[in-house]
C-alpha cells in the first residue's frame, strides 16, 4: 500500500511525539522537571519559532488571522484548548503515570473523532469504525485494569488526565480544520503554540527553572521542544489538512507503540501481557485505517 505524503507527514510526527513522551518522562522522574515548565517552555519556544518563520515566509499571511472576530475566536479557542490542552492533559498524564500508559490513553481520541462524526453526519458508525471503537475500549480496560476488573492498575489521577488527553487530541484535531483550510498552516499553529504558552507562562512562570541539570536534561529538553513540538505538529496539522483529521489521527496510532517499546526497553516500565494486549487493540486502528484507504 502506498502512504501518501500527509501519511508520512503523519507517521514521522507520531514517532517523534512517542519519543518525546518518553524523554519527558524521564525528566519528570529523574531530573524533577516539572511538567507545567516545561510545556510552557515547549509551547513558548515552538509557537515564537513558527510565528517567525511565517513572517519571513509571507508576512502578510501571518496577520490575517486577525482581522475577523470569528477567526479571533476560534484562533484563541484553539490556543487555550487545542495547543495547551493536548500537551498538558498528555504531559501530566505521564507524570502520573508512565509515557507508555498516557500515550495509549490519549490514542483513544480517534474514537472520541469517529462518534464527533457519526453524530455530525447523523449516521451510526461503519463496521470499521464500529470495530475500532470496540477494540479502542477493550483496549482501555486491559491497559488500566491488567484485566482484573476489580482494580486499576493506574492511580484515578492518571485515568482522568488519559481521558482528557484523549479529548483534548480529538478536540486539536477537528477543531482548526476551518482554520487551516482558510490561512496559512504555520501561522494558525504558531499563534495557536504561543497563545496556549504565553496563558501557561503566566500561571507556571517559566523563568524559574525547577529540576536537576545536566547533559541529558539539556539533549532531552532539546529533543522536546525541536523534535518533539517544532516539527511533528507542524507535520501533524499540515497532514490533517491534507488527508483530514479522522485518517490523520488514526495513522497517528503508531505513537503508542513507539512510546511503549521505548519505555520498556530504556526505562524498563513494567508491561505485563494483558497490558501489551491492550495496546495492540488500540493500536490496531492503524491496520483499519490501512485497509480503509
């Protein structure tokens, strides 16, 4: 099968973000960095970044953004609940937890898409999509439960802030469609990251460094706010564009298995079969997807 070019735009932002995830990880148990900082750094850096380059690029696209109410509005929801909420929701949820349990939990988002758009279109899901909602919730309950429904295997704290990733990806990958199609993509993500980091920096005031520093926070941190933000959601909303958000966001599922080897393999999580299980159903959308296109 060939993978169009929003495909490979798609797949190469996942692995980056699965990476990210596990580095952040890292530096949350490690080195005491505090996720707040650093999602306000990694929004700050990356959103002045994009914001820059669109004004060399085409200063006059930069701003048109700006001069309608209702792309004012939309502009600031997409900052605020789009860019600052997939990223804390995601980061806290590794805090509380691990990168490979959030990583999974946040990819229940294409399910939370696939209903958006049964709803929308008011049409019950395909049996493709039907498929993958039941394989995304099985998968949910083996990861959070190791398969003992009496208990969970994650603390309620790190539940909720999975869920609200998952939300909060759906929400950031429906909502600037509009957006994208109408301006400039750089710009639209680039005031989208500094809107939701300037409002974060406000609250976490990121001149004050918390954490322990060394050569691996400095190559990790780095990592994160190039390689990890910079790029893939530049990537990522630039194929939502391309191939739409309900492909882009389940091609998108090949995060959770980046981030899941790489936290078991390096920082030696424990994930027991029922939790490998899991992930693989979740996972699995991917494959749907892949016979779908």
């Amino acid at each position: 099968m060939r993978i169009s070019k929003g495909g490979v735009f798609v797949l190469t932002a996942a692995v980056l973000w699965g990476v990210s995830g596990t580095f952040a990880q890292f530096l949350f148990q490690e080195r005491d960095i505090e996720a707040e900082w650093l999602v306000s750094i990694r929004l700050l850096f990356a959103g002045s970044s994009l914001v820059l380059y669109s004004l060399v690029k085409n200063k006059k696209e930069t701003f048109l953004v700006w001069k309608q109410a209702k792309d004012i509005r939309e502009q600031i929801m997409f900052g605020l609940f789009g860019m600052l909420g997939v990223q804390l929701t995601y980061f806290s949820a590794i805090k509380h937890s691990n990168a490979a349990t959030a990583t999974v939990m946040q990819y229940l988002g294409p399910v939370l898409i696939a209903a958006y758009y049964s709803l929308v279109r008011k049409r019950w899901p395909s049996k493709r999509e039907a498929l993958a909602i039941v394989l995304a919730i099985s998968g949910t309950f083996l990861l959070v439960t190791h398969g003992d429904i009496g208990k969970l295997s994650i603390t309620p704290v790190a539940f909720v802030w999975g869920i609200c990733a998952a939300f909060a990806l759906a929400f950031n990958s429906i909502f600037p469609i509009r957006l994208l199609k109408r301006f400039e993509s750089t710009a639209v993500i680039g005031w989208g990251m500094l809107i939701g980091g300037l409002l974060s920096g406000i609250i976490t005031r990121p001149w004050i460094v918390p954490g322990t520093w060394d050569i691996y926070t400095f190559a990790f941190c780095g990592f994160i706010l190039i390689l990890g933000s910079l790029v893939p959601f530049y990537l990522y909303l630039n194929a939502v564009k391309m191939i739409g958000a309900e492909t882009s966001s389940l091609m998108a599922s090949v995060q959770p298995l980046s981030a899941t080897l790489l936290a078991v393999i390096w920082l030696q999580v424990p994930f027991i079969f029922a939790d490998w299980l899991g992930a693989i159903f979740i996972i699995a959308t991917i494959v749907i997807l892949a016979k779908k296109t």
